[in-house]
C-alpha cells in the first residue's frame, strides 16, 4: 500500500499537508499569539493587520490563535472517527465470517445498503440544516466500517472453512 502511495503524484502533498497539521497541533502553545479563550471586547471583528494576522471574531478573540488550537480538535476528531469505523466494521466482519448463515446476511445485506448511497448524499438524507457537517461525518465513518465490516468478515470466514491439523 506504501509503494502505491508512494507512487501516486499527489501523495507526497497530502503527506505534507497531514505532518504540518500534526506539528502545527502539537506546537500550539509555542506557535499561537494570543490565548484562543481570550476576549477583548473593545477589539471585536478587527481587521487582519500587524497585531491579529487574520482579524478577531465577534468578541475580540484572535481568530489565528483559535485555527491553531482547532487544530488539535480537528485531528484528535478525525482519529476518534476512523478508530470507531474500524473497530465496529472488524467487529460485524468478524461476527458475520463466524456466524456464517443467516447472521453474515443480514450482516451484508445491511452493509450493501448502507454503501449503495453515496456518503454525501446519504448524510443529506438524514441531516437537518444545522447538523449538517456531524452527519457528513457520522456517513462517512459508517461507510468506512462497512468496508472493514466486510473485509474482516472475508477473512474470518476464509480462515474458518480451513481444516486446522
């Protein structure tokens, strides 16, 4: 998987851009101007300039600061995300090759509905407006585990047809 990776052109880019967020998100502290939490009232939506490279938001926070620390958010929701799609999709696979018969049917069938729908399209259906971006999320991660739902269940049912000696 590395080889192809490595063999594609935007790969290296993509890369970069993943370590930078890493480094950014684990520099915060030394790397943010100003306290994210900080308001300055009398400095509200201040235009980007020498003191506030991107301006401050409604309530004086500096707008910089809070990108750099959403950093760490954004990466630690990210993991959280995939870690939760690999576990549950292994764990239907795993039951579903175990099981065998009715249970891995009903455990694929609900698994071909779920990645008939595109994740987007999907995540229109079942969002409001004001959720939308949660449930973004929540489709893809459940799209995600559903491809690991099935390839831990190939394994698993792979494994259990051969004769142990």
């Amino acid at each position: 998987m590395l080889r192809r990776a490595a063999r594609a052109r935007l790969a290296p880019f993509g890369a970069g851009v993943v370590l930078l967020a890493v480094l950014v998100a684990l520099t915060a502290p030394l790397l943010a101007p100003y306290d994210p939490l900080a308001q300055n009232l009398g400095n509200t939506l201040a235009r980007p300039g020498r003191a506030h490279l991107l301006g401050t938001d409604n309530v004086g926070r500096d707008v910089l600061s809070r990108v750099i620390w959403g950093t760490r958010v954004s990466l630690v929701a990210g993991l959280v995300a995939v870690a939760i799609a690999v576990v549950a999709g292994s764990l239907l696979g795993v039951v579903a090759g175990y099981c065998g018969g009715r249970v891995d049917g009903l455990v694929m069938r609900l698994m071909d509905a779920v990645l008939s729908f595109p994740p987007l399209v999907l995540a229109l259906a079942l969002g409001s407006p004001g959720c939308w971006w949660r449930w973004v999320s929540s489709t893809r991660r459940r799209s995600r585990g559903s491809c690991g739902a099935r390839c831990s269940r190939s394994t698993r049912a792979t494994t259990s047809r051969r004769r142990v000696r």
